[in-house]
C-alpha cells in the first residue's frame, strides 16, 4: 500500500490512502479535538470542532481526505480560538449541568471544554425549552444534552439497516429520536452500546446509575485526547 | 380516501418517490398521521422514526392538521413592504385563527412560509397548492368567505395571468411580468435545433462548445458549466444523471418559475444536450413545492417532447442518444438549492447537505456521476449549441460573458423580469427599474450583497456583484435593519440543523442583532457580532451557513453609520439582561416599586 506524506504543524507524518486528516493524525500521535466523529463510523462533520488550516483553506479534518504533501496547521491560536468559540455555541444551544449529570466525567463535551481551556461562553445562555423523554422500557433520552453528532443514528441500526435513532424535525428545533417500534425491541447489550456511543449524557440506560462513581471516571484521570497523544511519546 | 398502500404502489414502491407519497397522504388526510407513517416505513423497509425525520424535514408536510384549506401566506421582506401585515390581520379576523394555528373545525389553517417566488406580485400566498397574488385584506376576507362556503380552490382563481399562465393546465393568477426580453433566454429558437446540433457533434465537441462560450452556473455559484459537463463524462458510468435545479428558494427569485413557464422547451432541450454532452440518459428536473402548479403543464411539455423525438430513444435519429425527464417536487426547504441537498431529497430523504469530496459529478443522484445545473444555465446551454459561442461570446463582458435573467422586485417603478447584458452597473438597473432614489439594492437576495449606493457604479458580474438573479430595491423609507432582521430569521429558520456554527450560530446572530438594534449595544457588541458573522462563514458546512451573516455582515460594510447610531457610547459594555423588566411581574405582586442601581459596567 503507497504511502501519503504529510506535515501537521511542521512535524513529517505519513498516512494511507482514504484516510481522513483526523484519522492519520491520529496515527501519527497528533490529536485534533473532534466530537462527532467516532472510530468505525462513517464521518458527518457536524461539530465543525476539527476545523484546521489546509493550504489557506478552514476545512474540517473529520471530512476531508488526506492527499500527498498536506501541509496542515492544526495546533495554532487562531484556530484554537475557532473551536473554542463553536464548543460554545453547543454549550449555550442546549441545557448543560454537569454536576446532576450521569455522564459526567465520562462526557465528551465536558472533557473538551476542559481540553480547550473554556471558562464561560462567550454567548449568552439560550435556556431552550427540550423536553426528555422516559416511554421507551430500556431508554431514556435527556435531550438538553444533545450535541447532535448523529452518533446514534450511525452506530444503532437494525441488522437489515433501519434507523434506530433518527432525525427529527430541522434548524435549532432538530431532534433525534428513538423509533418507538424499534426502541422496545432492543437488546441489553445494544441499549448499552447506544450510551456509550453518545459523546454526551442524552441516551441512558434505565435502571443503571453511577456504577463507577464521579472522580474514577475515564476523564478524570487524563485528558481527552491525552491516549492518542502518548502513543506518540512511546 | 386513497389507502397508503394503494399510494405507495402508485408510486411504484420506490423510496426515491417518498416526497411524493408523502405529499398524496398530506394532500388527502390534511397532514400526516402517525399509522400512515407506521404503514409507509412498513412497506419501504425504513424505521417509523426515519419516515418521520423525511416527513418533519420539509415545510409543506405537517404532523399536525394544516386545514381543509391550508393559507401559506409569503413572510418575505417584499411581502412585508406590500402590505402583509394588513392581509395577515384580515385573514386572522375572518377565519377566526391566528397564524400558526387552525380554525376549531379544522377548516381553515394559516400558516407562514418563506418567500415563494413572486416577489413581483406581492402578497402571495399559496392555498393548497394554488397561488394567490397581489392579495389585499379585501380578497383575503373574499377568500375565507370563499372558504367557509366549501369552494373548491381552483374556483377561486380569478384574473389569471398572462402567457401561458392563461393555459389550461396551468390556470394562474400569476403574472410573468416580463419587462425586458433579451437575445439569449428570450431569443428565437427552434425546438429540437440544439439536439440535432449537437448530435452532429462528439460530445466532447458540445463540452468544447460551452467552454468556449464560458458559460457559467446562473444560480449563483458561477461553476463553468463544460467543466462540469466534463468532470461527470470522465466518472465511470454506466448511468449518469443531470438534474435541473428547479429549487429556486433565494428570497426575491422568480426568474425560473418564468422560464418554465414560457421556455419549458429550452429547459428540457438543454438537458438532453447535457445528457448527450456528459454521457447521462436520465433527467430529474426537481421542482419547488412552491411551483407545484407548473407539474402539470410541464409534464405535457415532456409528452410533446417524446412525440417530437427531442426527448426519449434515439433522439433526433441518432442511434445511442437516449434521454428522457422525470419531475420531482420539493416541499419547502430552501437549503434543498444547494445540489447536493437536492440530490439526497430527489432521492426521498431530508435535504440535508453531503459533505464535498465526494462531488456529485464522482457520486451523486443513487450514486452516478450527476451534473446539477440551474434552469436558465441548462437554457443559455441550448441557445449556446443551437447558436454558437462566439455568438454567446459577444454579449457581456470578459469572464462574465453572455446575459442573465434579473428578478427585479421592491421599491421600484417597474418589477419583474429582465434579460440584461453582463457588465450592467446596478445604476444603470436602477435607471432601467425606476427606482433611482434607492437607500440599497439587495444584490443575489438575503445571501449576496446589500450595496450601498456609494456603490451604485459596481457591475453585475461574476467578478463584481455575483447574483442567481434576485435584485430587491429598498427606497428612501424603508428601515433596513427591519430587512436584515426578516433575513437572518429566514436563515435560522432554514438551516438544515446538521452543523453547530449555522445551527446554533445563526440563533446567536439574531439575539446579539436584536441587542444591537434595540440600542442596548455597546461598540464591543458590533465587534462581536462581526467576528462571529465571520466565524460562521468560515466554519459552516454548506453554502447556506456560508452566506447566512451576509445581511449583517455586508449592512455593517455598506451602511456602518446605521449600525453606529444604535450603539450607546458611553458605556464599553451593556448587558442584555433586563433586570428591571426580569423584576417587574414579583415588584407588582409584593406591591414594590424596583430599585436597584444599575451597575456600571465602564
């Protein structure tokens, strides 16, 4: 298989062809701050958080293709600020109260925030009125959380490929939801599957609380982005 | 009432025709119900809450009962300047409902929608998929009486319009206002011409045609057309596709719905040529819900067409040229424009836009290599190969060559449609329009440019002022923040949802827009919203989110002195919280009056 040369802010890596920027970086040890994206599914580019600067051009790095001699500029202050600013446009967009949260230290978005250094947005608070809900006997679905990274619209299908979760509605108003046929009929392991695979806190599973208790959860102990980095170090 | 079985298999069972079923149960059950949705998902093999996602997606589909008499009445900025305010308020009174709701019988419901193209003939609205214009409070109370009596809406129709909007199969009351013809759109042709030219040609020959002539895309983007052509030949086949973008959603456009109503035929010729010229013997002409009304007359054009040997097998007599059209109809959703939106709502699913590269020349429509060209793009081709380039050529100026059809509509003398030369000065227009004492022309609608009359002397053009053809002329009295604020509404309202900077950022635009404009604004305010105008435009995903600060953020360009006069200057920063008015209902319910210093936040 041939191999793609590219530099990411002024260090040579190498990647394979049909790999997307974030995915070579990420092979190369290089962390590009990413929400939507998630390893085997198709990428979306929804969050717009992995913009970097390709050849003068913003692009998101989740979408776009690597090619021969990318010169990528990723970790940059001007683009730092970019994402910084669309992290908090998902914060005021939705209801986001960590510390009544169930995925709190396992949650994306607020790892992120601490990754990227966010104190208060700079927007004001939108306070949208999204009600949960509670029908389905296996699923809860908090929608104030929703970063609508269709996550669970990629990951949980039918093995005949019908949407689980699917979109609801456009603009602000859009909403995922769980097919009300479908939802009764999952499996344990695939109700568990759909929580993890959301970045945030908005699909949980019923009758599971605080199994691992706050302070012992996977961010509390390492930054996100901190494992794809340390296989750089090794 | 038609069972959802019988629908889905009149449609042949094809998840590409879910639009249409959908429409069919919308139109026969008022909107759509949650067992049709059960029913439907059941016999396409799609989850319920998929079906549903196509079904909440699109303005014209409704979960909820739209009314017997479903009243979409046009809330464009045009329509606000010709008195809608005063139809909205007889409608309300005689229907005895509010918009957004309807009557407790279920009869009438009102509703807004965005602009429909009849920015000329303002205001309109469309009534169960018939157009009414030029409505004043009178015939609005006309109407509802109309209703309330159980008239069939084609009854109501009255003064239909000219050409063929007098036709049978179209019936219209709009008005075509053609006020300026020129050469290229409005000049002879002789149906069937340009496919037997370009059959005598290669096809590599037509491509070299239009490249020469350097035709560029007239919806706004300004992609050489050949290119394109060109890019989808060079993709495997063996099925290739072109699609005709009939969406036509950019406030203040008509000039398509123009087209397909007087020049079908070059329209449908010029899309035989590009399927003959990129390899493609299938054609989507995707059509806006909003000009439903044309279906019918467009697709005995079609009939005609295959009758004539300009669409169908063997066209022109040339063994191998096969080319024919399918109409498919859109159902509100402005991003649906942008092609590849389109192409996945051709395809029966939300128009939500696919990220670029692939582009749909690689992969498009069911994944064939797809052109996607605009109506008067795919007219001027045929005219091109009928005629030749150098003809083409020599109108216009360099780079923009050839003519564009303007949708000219607002505060001027004379509205309607024009067929300019390239290189038209927008004072030569206004000079042309009557309305040479204009505040600001709003150049390529809410996502193109508002020019100032400092700039008066700028070109229509592509390297100038670029614009699919909406040109709205704002006078002397016009308040231009109310403009900008219907136009970013516009734009919150049809974001797709898909990516966070135009989803969320669109929202926070307004808010901060609003702050700005209700002179709580200090100048750290104008530098916020400017920054995250660009912020937005840099990090969006499709061209929607791409142009959606425009209206800010060319207003603060052009008219920096309307923006000036709202901020305060004597504080550096002025907070949007309302403390007193947040106090008001608790300091009357203790029987208070509120005191508290306002904070200096110098």
């Amino acid at each position: 298989m041939s191999e793609i040369k590219f530099m990411i802010d002024g260090r040579e890596c190498t990647g394979r062809p049909g790999q997307t920027i974030v995915q070579a970086a990420r092979d190369n040890g290089v962390y590009i701050p990413v929400l939507c994206d998630y390893d085997g599914l198709k990428p979306v580019g929804s969050c717009r958080i992995c913009m970097v600067r390709v050849g003068g051009r913003i692009q998101a790095a989740c979408t776009q293709p690597l090619a021969e001699g990318m010169v990528i500029e990723n970790d940059v202050p001007d683009l730092k600020d970019m994402r910084l600013a669309i992290l908090e446009m998902l914060f005021v967009e939705g209801n986001h109260m960590c510390p009544t949260c169930e995925k709190s230290g396992n949650c994306e978005l607020q790892a992120m925030a601490y990754r990227l250094g966010m104190t208060a947005p700079r927007y004001p608070f939108q306070w949208p009125d999204r009600p949960a809900e509670a029908a389905d006997a296996k699923i809860y679905m908090d929608h104030d959380r929703c970063i609508q990274c269709q996550r669970c619209v990629r990951a949980i299908q039918t093995k005949d490929g019908k949407r689980i979760f699917a979109s609801r509605d456009r603009s602000g108003r859009v909403r995922y939801r769980l097919d009300r046929h479908l939802g009764s009929k999952l499996s344990d392991e695939t109700a568990r599957k759909a929580m993890e695979v959301c970045p945030v806190g908005v699909i949980l599973k019923k009758e599971v609380g605080f199994a691992v208790p706050i302070g012992k959860r996977k961010f509390d102990a390492k930054p996100i982005g901190s494992d794809i980095e340390e296989t750089a170090r090794r | 009432m038609e069972s959802v079985k019988s629908i889905v298999g009149r449609h042949g069972k094809d998840r590409t025709e879910l639009l249409a079923m959908i429409r069919d149960i919308q139109a026969s059950r008022g909107h759509v119900p949650p067992e049709a949705m059960t029913e439907l998902a059941g016999l396409l093999g799609l989850s319920e809450a998929d079906v549903e996602g196509v079904v909440t997606f699109y303005h014209f589909f409704s979960l909820a009962p739209v009314g017997s008499y479903a009243v979409y009445l046009n809330d464009s900025i045009t329509s606000r300047m010709s008195g809608r305010s005063a139809v909205a308020r007889a409608f309300e009174e005689a229907a005895g409902c509010r918009f957004g709701g309807t009557t407790a019988d279920g009869r009438i419901g009102l509703h807004d929608t965005s602009c429909i193209g009849m920015n000329d003939q303002e205001p309109a609205a469309v009534i169960n998929g018939v157009v009414f214009t030029r409505l004043t409070p009178d015939a609005a109370r006309n109407l509802v009486a109309a209703m309330k009596a159980g008239t069939p809406v084609s009854d109501m129709v009255r003064d239909l319009g000219d050409g063929a909007n007098q036709s049978e199969l179209v019936r219209a009351m709009v008005a075509n206002n053609i006020v300026k013809k020129g050469p290229v759109l409005f000049g002879p042709f002789a149906s069937g011409s340009a496919v037997r030219k370009a059959a005598a040609l290669k096809p590599e020959g037509v491509i070299d045609e239009i490249k020469k002539a350097n035709l560029l895309g007239r919806g706004g983007a300004g992609f050489p057309t050949g290119l394109k052509w060109e890019f989808c030949r060079r993709e495997k086949g063996p099925k290739r596709c072109v699609v005709c973008n009939a969406d036509e959603g950019e406030p203040g456009t008509f000039k398509d719905r123009v087209i397909l109503t007087e020049l079908p035929r070059l329209v449908f010729e010029g899309m035989a040529v590009a399927g003959y010229a990129a390899g493609a013997e299938e054609g989507i002409l995707y059509l806006r819900g909003e000009y439903a009304y044309l279906k019918a007359h467009l697709e005995q054009v079609l009939e005609d067409l295959r009758r004539e040997k300009v669409l169908g097998k063997s066209i022109s007599g040339v063994k191998g040229f096969n080319f024919d059209i399918v109409i498919r109809l859109g159902a509100g959703a402005y991003v649906c424009g942008e092609e590849s939106a389109l192409i996945e709502s051709a395809e029966g699913k939300r128009g939500e836009p696919r990220d670029r590269p692939p582009f749909p020349v690689q992969i498009g429509y069911l994944g064939r290599p797809t052109t996607v060209n605009n109506v008067e793009t795919l007219a001027a081709a045929a005219q091109i190969v009928a005629h030749d380039a150098a003809w083409f050529k020599s109108m216009g100026i360099p780079n923009s060559t050839g003519t564009k059809l303007l949708s000219v509509s607002g505060d001027c003398a004379r509205p309607g449609i024009y067929e300019i030369e390239f290189g038209l000065s927008v004072r030569e227009l206004l000079d042309l329009v009557g309305g040479t004492d204009a505040q600001a022309v709003q150049v390529g609608g809410p996502s193109g440019n508002c020019v100032a009359p400092k700039d008066f002397g700028r070109k229509i053009a592509f390297n100038d002022l670029a614009t699919g053809g909406s040109i709205i002329v704002f006078g002397p009295h016009r308040d231009l923040f109310e403009v900008v604020r219907n136009f970013l509404e516009f734009f919150v309202e049809e974001s797709c949802g898909w990516c966070t900077p135009c989803r969320a950022g669109n929202v926070i635009l307004l808010r901060k827009f609003d702050k700005i404009a209700s002179g709580k604004a200090s100048r750290r305010d104008l530098e916020e919203i400017e920054s995250w105008g660009k912020l937005i435009k840099a990090t969006s995903r499709c061209g929607l989110g791409q142009t959606s600060p425009n209206p800010i953020l060319t207003t603060l360009k052009s008219f920096p002195e309307l923006y000036e006069a709202r901020v305060r200057k004597d504080a550096g920063f002025v907070p949007e919280f309302d403390l007193a008015a947040a106090a008001a209902a608790g300091c009357e319910a203790a029987g208070r009056t509120f005191a508290c210093e306002e904070t200096d936040h110098e």
